[in-house]
C-alpha cells in the first residue's frame, strides 16, 4: 500500500491524460516488433495516454539518455525494456528521487536495491531454457538416439540480457547432465537475423560435419542459421543425419518454419506486454497494491507429436505439436 500511495502522487498531474515514457531495447527481431507494436496500440491517445517512445538501437548508453529525457519531461511512469540486466542504479535512482514509477517490462534488472523499480512483469526465461532442453532429451529418447554422441550449438541472444542469461543457463545444465552431449561452439547471435546467419555461417566452416543440434536462442537467428546450413548443402530437420535447429518466440514466420519441419521445436516468448503493462499502471492509478514480479504463462510447439510432454522440477509443460489453424 504504501508503494502505492508514492506512485499516485508520482502521477498525479491533475490532468486526465497519463503521460508514459517507454524505452524499448530496439528493432532487433520480429518479436520486438510485436512488443512495440502492442505497447504503442495500448498506450494511444484512444486510451487516455500520451506515449512518448524511444528506440535505443540495442545500446544501453541510448537507454540511459531516454530515461533521463523522460525524467526532464516530468513523465507520470516511466516504462523501461532493458537491454541487458546490470548497469541501471544509478539511472534508476534519480527516477525514484524523481518520484516516478518505473515498470521493468520483458527483461529483467539486476539492482541492488528493489525499490528502485515498482512492479516487472515478463518471461521465465531459464523455464524456456529448460522446457527446450527437456523436449531435447525427450526427442532423442524417442528416436532411439539417447545413447548417441550428440554434438550442440548454441547461437545465443545479445549478451547479458536476460533472455539470454536464462535460456543460455537452460542449455548449459542440459548440456552438462549428459555425458554423451557436447557443445561444439557458443556465441552470440544478437537477437538477429543477419548475426544469426553469419555466426552459424562461420561455425559450419569450422565443425559443419559433426553439428547434430542448432538452439537458436530466438526465432530471427533461426531464420539466418537455417538459411546458412542449407546453403552450406546440409539439411534441416529432426531425423539422423540431418541438423536439428530448435528455437524460441513462436512468432507467426517462427510456427511457419516449424509447421514445414526447418524448426524442430518453438518456445514460446509471449511479447504482447501493453495490456499488462497497463492493468499495472491502471492499478496504481487506483491507489492497489500490484505483483513487484509476475512472469507470463507460456507454451511450447514441436513440428510432430514425437514429445507432447516435459517434467521440470516435479511439474508438467504440454508440447503442442503444430498446426496451420493454431498459426492462423
Ligand atoms: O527479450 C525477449 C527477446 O528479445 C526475444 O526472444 C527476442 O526475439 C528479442 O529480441
């Protein structure tokens, strides 16, 4: 309650229409796209806000001159997606000192102090991690290849961002349990297609022949490692012999790419954050407490039924296997 009470003074600028700065990480993927495109049809003047919406280009240093213009411009909340998890105290400090709330949206923060954010809500991503991983195992399993030596790639996301941290961390500890998998290479994709294309491009060169997996860390560096394995004369897919690529954001070009078979498996990154971003503020508005940290339910898609369930600590995830009518 009493955070509450800080936040509508905070807002409280005796006008109607509520003023929210957003600091979006930037244009990297079509996932982000999706998220931009859902804060800014929530936050429009339809609804009684005034968006005021920076793209930082994936630098932080960009962010941090955002969030600073927006405590110039007196904004009511600021509404921050960060590029990577540290480096936000300071910044984050002269909000507070500002007197304006700050939601975490997607990614997380890494502060030392949790007061210097009101409320996050976004993405369990070491469950991702895990659940891709698990459906891994399980697959293997079931194309009686669980004894084989399985040889991994990891074309991870932008380093340090929590989609990365988590979904990296997910991998690893699979990669560990198993005595009979390797990782063969583990480098950062960016989030990006053309990033995606070029580091799987160069790990082809080196070890092309002994790849067995590919874990894109999101659906745009899939994008780019398929067209690169393909064009270096391999093929993708989930039977022996061929490079399996895994992937995660289900996004509309993602599903499509699973439903053709390229992705074997698509983990859900739910990127539609306005409306929850604004259940938040609204709450605030009314003087309610609100969750400090509330992860989004996600699914999973496989292009076949060979896994339609993983057991990560003790509960169930359902693996859906792909259909035209769930990607229209
Ligand atoms: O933080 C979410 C991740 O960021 C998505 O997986 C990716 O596509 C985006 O760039």
């Amino acid at each position: 309650a009493g955070l509450s009470a800080v936040n509508v003074m905070a807002a409280d600028d005796g006008g109607d229409t509520i003023t929210v700065g957003f600091s979006q990480v930037g244009a990297e993927s079509d996932w982000r796209t999706a998220n931009t495109e859902s804060m800014k049809s929530t936050f429009s003047e339809e609804n009684g806000y005034e968006l005021i919406f920076d793209d930082a280009q994936q630098k932080q240093e960009n962010q941090l001159t955002a969030i600073r213009n927006f405590i110039q411009q007196e904004v009511d909340y600021i509404v921050l997606a960060p590029v990577t998890e540290t480096g936000w105290d300071t910044v984050l400090q002269e909000a507070k000192d500002a007197g304006i709330p700050v939601i975490i949206v997607d990614r997380m923060v890494d502060v030392s102090d949790d007061s210097l954010y009101t409320a996050w809500v976004g993405s369990n991503f070491k469950l991702e991690g895990q659940k891709a991983m698990a459906w891994l195992d399980a697959y293997l399993e079931a194309k009686g290849r669980g004894d084989e030596e399985i040889n991994l790639v990891d074309i991870q996301g932008t380093i340090g961002a929590s989609a990365q941290i988590g979904r990296t961390e997910g991998f690893d500890e699979a990669v560990e349990a198993h005595d009979n998998w390797t990782t063969l290479a583990q480098q950062s994709g960016e989030f990006t297609q053309a990033k995606g294309q070029e580091v799987m491009e160069s790990i082809l060169k080196q070890s092309g022949d002994d790849i067995d997996v590919v874990y894109c860390e999101n659906d745009n560096e899939a994008f780019g490692a398929i067209d690169a394995i393909k064009a270096a004369g391999y093929e993708v897919g989930g039977e022996e012999g061929q490079i399996l690529v895994m992937s995660f954001d289900t996004t509309n070009a993602g599903l499509t790419q699973t439903l053709s078979g390229e992705i074997t498996c698509d983990t859900e990154c739910n990127p539609l954050h306005g409306p929850r971003v604004e259940e938040i503020i609204q709450k605030l508005e009314a003087g309610e407490d609100v969750d400090k940290q509330a992860y989004v339910d996600e699914v999973a898609f496989a292009a076949d039924d060979t896994v339609t369930k993983v057991t990560i600590d003790g509960t169930d995830y359902d693996i859906t296997p792909i259909t035209q009518e769930i990607i229209d």
